[in-house]
C-alpha cells in the first residue's frame, strides 16, 4: 500500500513539473513575441536617429549637455529606481522582494534616443536586455512556480539580446552565465531558448536586419597560428579589463567629485560634446558601427581609434548617458583586432572580427556568449579561432566586468 502511495505522489510531483515547464514555455514564447516587436521598434528608430545625427552632426552634437539635462531630470522627476537600469536586473535576479517597474521600459528606450540623437558614444543591448527582462520578469512574478521569476528574467534578457542582434545562440548563453560568471543557469535553458528564437523571428518580421560579415579566412591551427590568436586573446582581454573597470572607476570618480547629478552631467558634457566634435567630426559618435566596418574592410582605421572610441565610451556612459556598452565594444575590439592583426601576421579582417566577439566577451566576463555571437556573425567554420581567441581573453580579464554585480563563482560558492 505504501508503494501504490509513494508511486501516486510521485506521478503527481512529475505532472506539476510538466505543469511548470509548460506554462514557463508558454510565458517565454509570449515574452519572445512582446520583445522582438518592442526591439524593433526600439532599433528600427535609433538606426533612423543615427542617421539623421550624421547629416547634421554639427548642429546636433552641441546640445549633448541640453539632452543629458532632460534624461537626468526625467529619471529624478518620474523614473522611480529605473536609473538602475542593469543593475536593477541583476537585483531582481537575486533577490525575490525587488520590482522593476514597467516604467523601465520607456525610460530606456527615450533616453538612448536621445543619447544617440545628440551624438554620445553609446550602445543599445542595455536597452533590449532591459525590455525583456522588466517583460519577463511582470509576467514571471505573475505565475504559481515560485522560481518562475528568476527563470523567466534569464529568458527575457536572451529575448531582448537575440531580439536586438538576431543572434539567439549567443544571447541564450549570454543570458545562462552572465549573473554569475562562471556557472550556467541550465534551469532556464529551454524558457531562453523559446524566448530569443522567438524574440529573433519575431524582430526580423518587424524589418530588424541581423549584421554578417563573410570571412573568408583560410588557416590551419599550426602551433605558430595558435600562439598568435593566444596573444591577440590575451591583448583584447587587457583591454576589455581595462574598459570594465575603467567604467566603475569613472561613475566612481564624477559621483564622488560632483553630486548634483543635473551638474554632473551639464559640466561633463559640455567638454564631452565638443570633443565628439572636434576629434574628425564625429567619428566617435554613436555606437561605433563606422568603424566596425572600417575595421572588418582593412581600409581607412587609424591606430588610436580604438583608444578614443573607449575612453569617450567611458565617459558618456559614466556621466549618466544611456544604451549600454556592448556595441561599442564590439567597434573597441574590431578597431584594436585591425591594428594588431598585421603585427601578427593574421589578415586584418580576421584580426577585427575576432577582436569584435573578444572584447565583448572580456568587458562581460563571460566566455560562451562571445564564442557564438563570433560563429553567428561571421560563420562557424571560424569557430575554432574564436575559441581561442575568446577564451584567452576571457583569462586575460582579470575578473572585470562592466556589470558591477556580477557574482564570481569561486570554489567557495561552488561548495555551497
């Protein structure tokens, strides 16, 4: 009799895990569905911005500071705790008692417009990964699993990233280890999966084109072409340790120095704007995608645009300008992979794209999600390189991350 019992409560506990994991699939394919449109929306008008900032970059990039002016009193006046913006998400990822308003959403999305508008180095994944996870994470508190919420935030931040770059392998992954680095969520793993393939058909119907590169790139992983992708790696991962930490540094440094956050930004872009300006017309604006494609043609990259873009990334984003990080990296990278490739004997399309996924990968601390985003970019048959050249400069990051609370796993957590 006792066994007819244990065999009952066992089929029951199966069939609510068949519950759960049904109704977290359903939630992911409908948070899928909500964040490739708002991703379109959202990319499809910044592209448009972007654009028209070009056309009259002397016109617009003076009134940087009138525009950081407008997002800082926003978010003091309306914003609630949506000035958080990553570091909300990472909150909400740990802690159950933590609400990120749907609030979040418009702030966001308003103030990297503007940002872009008016011509700060800026990127836009912050922005996507927000979408899906402030989506995700109503819908999740919304549901009977009590770890729904924490799940259904991993897939809505792979949603908003697979969404925005029409890479959904890599922005799974991205989403499983980037609150901990080290360890991959495998819980949310099938909830990811639906949500960013969704999130990413769903953005392409909406008219969102994915960026690919072609490269044609003919190597044998001899020990003297290993040796020069180690040390590209380990370059890469110094300088995106290097934009990591010099990112909290600075949002340390202007807090400390100034702490009206209204003359923090009004008396930091002011010289920020006039330099977007003067150093070759706004070559430094935006998300950086001119030099990318400067970089990945081999043709007209100067050997301090890497330097430039990141300290001017840096100090846009440390005054309290929005859009996120990850863009730039990707134009930092490609720029600082074009210039050491001939160095290293590597073909200097090659050198760019590897550096493109590798400093998005060291300036993240994750090691995965820029391993796919390189194969998904520029092909697979690359994809041994990319390992390599990610993987050292996942070493040669020091533990840096652009998101200050990133958890380390260390073999302390890992035996709790």
């Amino acid at each position: 009799m006792d066994k007819v019992k244990l065999a009952l409560m066992n089929a029951r506990a199966a069939a609510a895990d068949w519950r759960d994991t049904l109704s977290l699939t359903l939630a992911a394919l409908l948070t899928g569905l909500f964040t490739g449109a708002a991703d379109a929306l959202f990319g499809r008008v910044l592209l448009a911005v972007s654009a028209f900032r070009d056309q009259h970059v002397s016109l617009l990039l003076p009134f940087l500071p009138l525009a950081g002016l407008l997002i800082i009193w926003a978010y003091e006046s309306f914003g609630s705790n949506s000035r958080q913006g990553m570091e909300l998400v990472f909150k909400a990822g740990r802690d159950p008692d933590v609400r990120i308003p749907l609030r979040l959403i418009p702030f966001s999305i308003g103030a990297t417009w503007l940002t872009h508008l008016f011509g700060g180095s800026a990127g836009r994944e912050g922005v996507a990964v927000q979408i899906g996870a402030t989506a995700s994470h109503f819908v999740g508190r919304k549901m009977r699993p009590k770890d729904a919420a924490p799940v259904l935030l991993a897939a809505g931040m792979a949603a908003g990233f697979a969404g925005l770059y029409q890479t959904p392998i890599a922005a799974v992954f991205f989403a499983l280890e980037v609150m901990v680095a080290g360890k991959l969520e495998y819980k949310a793993l099938l909830p990811a999966l639906v949500s960013a393939y969704t999130a990413c058909a769903t953005s392409a119907l909406f008219g969102l084109e994915k960026f690919s590169f072609d490269l044609s790139w003919s190597y044998d992983l001899s020990l003297s072409v290993f040796a020069r992708l180690l040390l590209l790696g380990a370059c890469i991962g110094l300088g995106g340790s290097f934009f990591a930490s010099g990112l909290h540094w600075g949002k340390a440094f202007l807090a400390r120095r100034i702490k009206n956050p209204l003359l923090r930004i009004l008396l930091t872009a002011l010289p920020l704007s006039w330099l977007l300006l003067l150093l070759y017309h706004g070559r430094y604006a935006g998300l950086g995608t001119n030099l990318i494609s400067l970089s990945l043609s081999g043709q007209g990259i100067l050997p301090f645009d890497w330097l430039l873009k990141l300290l001017l990334t840096l100090l846009t984003l440390s005054v309290g300008f929005q859009g996120g990080e990850v863009t730039p990296l990707f134009a930092i990278g490609a720029s600082l992979g074009a210039v050491l490739a001939p160095l290293l004997g590597l073909p200097v399309a090659a050198g760019a794209a590897l550096g493109y996924a590798a400093m998005f990968g060291a300036a993240t601390n994750t090691l995965l999600a820029p391993l796919f985003i390189g194969a998904e970019v520029f092909g697979w048959q690359n994809l041994p390189a990319f390992m390599l050249v990610c993987g050292a400069a996942y070493v040669f990051n020091l533990n840096h991350s652009i998101y200050a609370l990133q958890s380390i796993l260390t073999q302390e957590t890992r035996n709790h």
